[in-house]
C-alpha cells in the first residue's frame, strides 16, 4: 500500500474506543509494528506466541481484560483511555479504516488520583500463565518490566507530596505502517496531552521508542533518560527496543 496519497491531517478522526472488535484490530497493529517492524524483544516477551493464531487470541483477550476492567479516579473519569485514529479506507471508498492506537494513563501513587504503577510485574501480567513452568523467560520478563517501569515509578513517588501528583501519561502509541509519517501519531498524542490540560493541567510522561520520540519532543515532551535494562548476562543478546523517558513538565 505505498502508492497511497499522503493523508491530510483533516481525514484522520480521534475516537474513544467502545467495542472489542476494535481491541482486537489494535492488536493487529500493535503486531505489525513491535512484532515485525521493529521486533521488540520486551514487547514479544510479554506477549508470547503473539504470530499464532492462539498466541495473538490470547493477547488481544488480555487486552481485551484491561479495557473492560478500566478504573475511575476520584472525579469519575476514567483512569485508562483506549483510543483509535481512523482514517478513509483507500480500498472501501464511504468507510473508515484504523490507523493507530494509543493508551492514555492516568497514575498516581496518592488514592483516587490514578491507577499505581509499580516495577513489579505480577500487578500487570501473570507469569505462570505466560510462561507455565518455564524460569527462564519468566525471570527474563521480570527483569525487563522493572527496567521499563523503573523511571515512570520513581518519577510518580517525587511527586506523590507535590500538589499535583499525578499525571497523564503515554502509555502506548502506534500507527500502522501502511499509514505512517502522515500525522496520525501527532493527533494520538495531542488528544491527550488535550485532555491532560482538561484534568487540571496535568503533566504527561512517555517512554518514548526509537520512532516515537521525535514526535513527542516536537510535541512538548522533554528528554529525561534513556531506559536501562538491568538483565542478566544470558539476555544480552536478545533486541531489547530503545526506550528515552520523557516528561512535559505540566505540572500545576
């Protein structure tokens, strides 16, 4: 699909996603791009047998869980925002297709102002059903998510005493390549950092991919630290992705 026109900015459409099914094309997406374009070791980790037809069912269900189980903070708005870019479909003239995806989180580690992250796994993933009776990988996972989760962590406990102490933050974005570097990631991101200001000007964080960060720094993202992965010598030579923390500094 290279011969597509560019599409304009105008064309691309913002939505708060509402159904399973497009949990499930998200998923597909998400697969094009850590799973093929990129080939992001931690992203495969955490999603094993994601090029299957079971691997890929059992992720998007997984997905699927997180979507329905979204909690609210104490001003009743959501914790977690799935949401979807759809542009015109170039092969179904009149219809819609989708483009990119992104999650928005709000977290805090004070009650009622976000969902808590932490660096330890067992709170965002089960293990032993990933990887039933294998140590290996599941130690291999343990250590990547607490390198990955490391600096969002710390950064939300300095600023659990502030008077603002959470934020809205990037936790995932990405565009189907069939559709990249048209804008659509840029939207995905302005909606949030959007709505980040409509929740008292919160500041927002991502962690941003080798792609991705060019996008969030002309969008007012800072670069803070590249993330580390403590691994142990044996994992060294699996692709880990390049990972820059950033923040906005939005704090009020």
């Amino acid at each position: 699909m290279t011969d597509q026109p560019s599409q304009k900015a105008a064309d691309v459409l913002i939505e708060i996603i509402d159904n399973e099914q497009d949990i499930s094309t998200a998923f597909s997406i998400i697969s094009k791009c850590f799973g093929h374009q990129t080939n992001d070791g931690f992203w495969k980790a955490m999603n094993p047998g994601w090029d299957n037809p079971s691997g890929a069912t059992a992720a998007t269900n997984r997905m699927i869980k997180r979507w329905k189980t979204v909690t609210n903070n104490k001003a009743g708005k959501p914790n977690t925002v799935h949401l979807k870019a759809t542009v015109p479909d170039p092969e179904h003239p009149g219809k819609r297709i989708m483009a990119g995806f992104a999650i928005w989180a709000q977290l805090s580690m004070v009650e009622g102002m976000g969902d808590t992250p932490s660096t330890d796994i067992s709170t965002a993933a089960d293990l032993k059903q990933l990887y039933p009776g294998n140590e290996t990988e599941q130690r291999f996972l343990r250590q990547t998510f607490t390198s990955f989760m490391k600096l969002r962590v710390a950064t939300l406990q300095q600023k659990a005493s502030t008077p603002s102490p959470a934020t809205f933050s990037l936790d995932l974005c990405v565009v189907d390549p069939d559709f990249q570097r048209r804008g659509i990631a840029n939207k995905l991101v302005e909606w949030g950092l959007e709505e980040a200001k409509r929740r008292g000007g919160l500041e927002s964080t991502t962690e941003g991919s080798a792609m991705g960060r060019f996008v969030y720094r002309k969008l007012g993202f800072e670069p803070v630290e590249e993330v580390v992965y403590e691994v142990d010598d044996e994992f060294r030579d699996r692709k880990l992705p390049p990972n820059l923390f950033m923040r906005t500094g939005l704090e009020t």
